[in-house]
C-alpha cells in the first residue's frame, strides 16, 4: 500500500538519535516521493508496483530529488503550517542524509515483504532480504521502532537541553 505511515516509525527512531541533524520532514516527503510509482502503477492498473523506484539506483535518484525539494518544503511548513519559532534552518548536509536515509530505508523495508521487489536492479534481479522476517513482524518492529523514538526524542532533547542551560556562562549582578 502506497504511503504506509509503517515507514515513518524508523524515521522517527532516526530523528531521536540524530535530533537537529535528521529531518523527519525531509525524511517523510522521501517516503511519499517513493510511492508514487506504485501509486500510478495501482490507479492506472498498469506496470510494476514495485519497480524502478524501489532499487538502490532508484532511490538514489529520489534521495537527490527529495532533499532538493524537501529542503524547500519543509522550511516552508515548519514558518506558515506550523509556525515553529524560532525559524529552523535546515541545511543541505540534514536535507540528504535524511532523504537518503529516507529511501532507503524504504528499499530495505520493502525488499523484506515484497516480492515484486529488485533492489539492485539493473545489476541483478535477486532479492536476498525477501522474508527475512514476516509482514507482521516488520510492521510490528516499525511501530516499536516508532514509539521508542518518541519517548527517545524528548528525553535525548531535554538531556541535550540541559546541557546547553549548564554551559551558558551565568549572569552576575
């Protein structure tokens, strides 16, 4: 199914880890840049589900695309939609680290459950990750993966937080 919301638990999982340097928005519009193509293949009811887009080479390309696009929009989001003060940058090293992360995650999440998948086409049609664990299980451990992240984001935010407050020089009067 196009656009799973599966594939933002390890991305969420990311953001805690890595904090200001990952975009989970980025990292998101990476996923949804994925899917189109198996969105076209279901709507027009023609081509592979998991074609092109789903290999290494694919991904690379959507990886380039995204963090491009994604930079842009997701800095647009965070200042009109959300309105984040203060205004968050995001450069361009955060923007493809995390569509590449983004991507192919995407692959690697796909080639275990699918079986339509080829992640190294051109250069070979197997598929070495095909149920390496089930679908279940791979959803499970997404979800997991999720819900670790969040609780991990804000105490890793507040740590880091901490850490900031304790090292600014105090004010004496």
């Amino acid at each position: 199914m196009p656009f799973t919301p599966y594939h933002m638990g390890p991305g969420i999982l990311f953001k805690a880890l890595l904090q200001g340097s990952f975009s989970l928005m980025v990292f998101g519009w990476a996923q949804v840049m994925m899917d189109l193509q198996p969105l076209i293949a279901i709507v027009s009811e023609n081509g592979r589900l998991h074609g092109f887009s789903h290999t290494y080479l694919g991904a690379t390309i959507i990886a380039i695309f995204s963090a491009g696009t994604g930079k842009y929009l997701a800095q647009w989001a965070l200042v009109n939609i959300i309105r984040l003060r203060p205004v968050v940058f995001i450069g361009w090293l955060v923007a493809f680290l995390s569509a590449f992360i983004g991507t192919y995650s995407h692959v690697i999440l796909d080639s275990i459950m699918h079986g339509d998948v080829q992640p190294w086409f051109p250069f070979s049609a197997s598929n070495n990750l095909l149920g390496l664990a089930s679908v279940q299980t791979l959803h499970k451990l997404c979800l997991y993966g999720g819900l670790v992240g969040t609780v991990s984001y804000f105490i890793i935010a507040r740590i880091l937080r901490g850490r900031e407050i304790a090292d600014k020089p105090s004010r004496q009067a």
